[in-house]
C-alpha cells in the first residue's frame, strides 16, 4: 500500500494547495499581513459616529499572526509544529474564520503524519460544525483516504476497507465533477477487488478443508457482488470446480461456461474447460441457473 499512500498524500497536498488559493478573497485576506478587518474598522472609523472596535480589530491581527506562523511551519514541513499551532489558532479564537480553515488543516497534517483517527476526528468536526462549507467535499474525501490508507492483506479483516468502500462511494456520489471525486471513484475499484479477494482467500481456505458449499457461497458473492473485479474470472473457475466435486454438473457447466463467454482468453476458462470436459461434457449455460442470470443470461455457449 506504500504506492497508493503516496499517490494519495500528494492528491490530498495538491488539494491543500488548492484550499489556499482559493480562499484568499475572503478568510486568507490579510492572511500575510495585511489584515482585512483591521483595515476596514480603520476605514469605518473615518466616517463612523461610533467609534470602532479596536479590540476586535487586534484580535483579528493576533489570529491572522498565529495561522500565518502555522502556515510558515507547514510550508517548512515542521508538520507537529504547524499542527499545534493550527490548533491553537482553533482553541484561542473558535468564533473566527481562520478556526474553521485551521481546523481543516488539522485534519490533513494529521493524515500527513499517519495519524488517522485524528485526522478522521477533525474531518467529521468540520463536517459537523460546517455541512454546508465550501470545502466540505475535501473533508469527506480525507475520512475516505485515512481508511483507504489503512487497508491491509486479504488475509487480515477487512472493515477498513468497507469503512473506506463506503467513504469513497459517498464522495463519488455527493461531489462529482471534482479533483477528489474522481480519484475516490478510482479507489472504489480497487477497494471493491480487496474484499473480493477476501472473498477469495476465504473460499480457498473451505475448499481446502473439502467444506464445498461454504466455498461455493463465497465464491458466489463475488460474482454477484463483486462482479466487475480483476477476481471474478477465478471465483467463476473455483465455481466450476465445485460444483463438479459435488456432482451438480448443470452448474459447473453454466459457470465454465459464463467463464468462456465473458473471459474467452483466460486461462481460468482453459481449465474450466478441461474439468467440465473429463466428465464428457462441455460448458453450456442453464437459463435457470443463478450464474447466468448474475451475467445477464449469458447465452449458451
């Protein structure tokens, strides 16, 4: 997973970058030093009959100082630091425009650092505080990286992988035609060909042990579930091979013959084809058969 966390963090750096620029009219006003609130409670007081704020006016330069030396920390990769220090920009002033970016940033220095669960915990608060913020998408799109990170071998369990299946098709599906949609779209296939192997592994295991039907069920949730996977051409196989060790030659000749028709080069089909055959038949697909239904009533081969 080293390729696809590297992949991802500079997704994820990318879209930080992009956070920034596209704030400046509003929050990362005076974010450089130029404060905004303090100009215009300036300009105010020209022509106002009430005299200005000033306290206010030097809290918004105080914030402003504060998130400009995280954001120099962050720009200087002194991630802890600029870390502890978008915090206190949130815990000092909770009601400011600048807590609401910090504590975004937050949220993606936590993934930099490989802290997940911090990084999941600051995105839901933003999500939480802020349903409705322009960067809400991104902030889901981290929840969904952290567990994509996180997702392991085939042999081990695979609830970070659902959780992440999950984040990234609620991504995909509440912010399209975005930068981090289409790459969580592109994580859903690999996410979703993880738990087929999973599926895969597990259904080996029983064939191993000659438990046939509970290998067979397996097998049978990837093709009906996992159907469009790099896994599917084997569990069509293993399909095959099960059936014919039970002696329901019907279904082993459907699957072998789904297997030929929707993957006619696989290698997967060649043996498949070998075993229907030692019993002098041929693959040929039942209409009934729930295999052929899963694939569109595959026609007879």
């Amino acid at each position: 997973m080293k390729v696809t966390r590297r992949i991802s963090q500079g997704i994820a750096a990318a879209l930080v970058a992009v956070l920034l620029s596209g704030c400046a009219t509003k929050l990362m006003d005076g974010i450089w030093g130029d404060d905004s609130s303090a100009t215009s409670a300036a300009a105010a007081s020209s022509t106002a009959a009430v005299a200005p704020d000033m306290a206010a006016a030097q809290e918004d330069a105080a914030v402003a100082k504060l998130y400009n030396e995280a954001l120099a920390d962050l720009n200087g990769n002194s991630l802890r630091s600029a870390l502890k220090q978008f915090g206190e920009v949130e815990r000092q002033y909770p009601y400011s425009s600048y807590a609401t970016q910090a504590l975004l940033m937050q949220a993606y220095i936590s993934y930099k650092l490989g802290k997940w669960d911090d990084s999941v915990n600051a995105a839901n608060r933003y999500i939480t505080l802020h349903p409705g913020g322009k960067d809400v998408g991104y902030a889901y799109y981290l929840v969904a990286v952290c567990n994509y990170d996180q997702i392991g071998n085939t042999r081990h369990d695979q609830s970070s992988t659902k959780r992440a299946l999950d984040a990234l098709q609620e991504v995909a599906q509440r912010f399209p035609d975005t930068s981090y949609a289409a790459d969580a779209a592109t994580k859903v296939l690999v996410a979703r060909d993880h738990l087929a192997g999973k599926e895969m592994e597990v259904g080996r295991y029983y064939y191993r042990q000659g438990a046939y039907l509970a290998g067979i069920n397996r097998f049978k949730t990837v093709v009906t579930d996992y159907r469009n996977t790099s896994q599917t051409p084997e569990a069509l196989y293993r399909l095959t091979e099960g059936y014919m060790a039970l002696g329901v030659v019907s279904e082993a000749q459907t699957a072998a013959a789904v297997l030929g028709t929707n993957y006619p080069q696989s290698q997967w089909y060649k043996d498949a084809y070998q075993l229907v055959s030692t019993d002098g038949q041929v693959p040929e697909a039942s209409k009934e058969s729930w295999i052929t239904k899963a694939f569109d009533a595959v026609n007879p081969l």
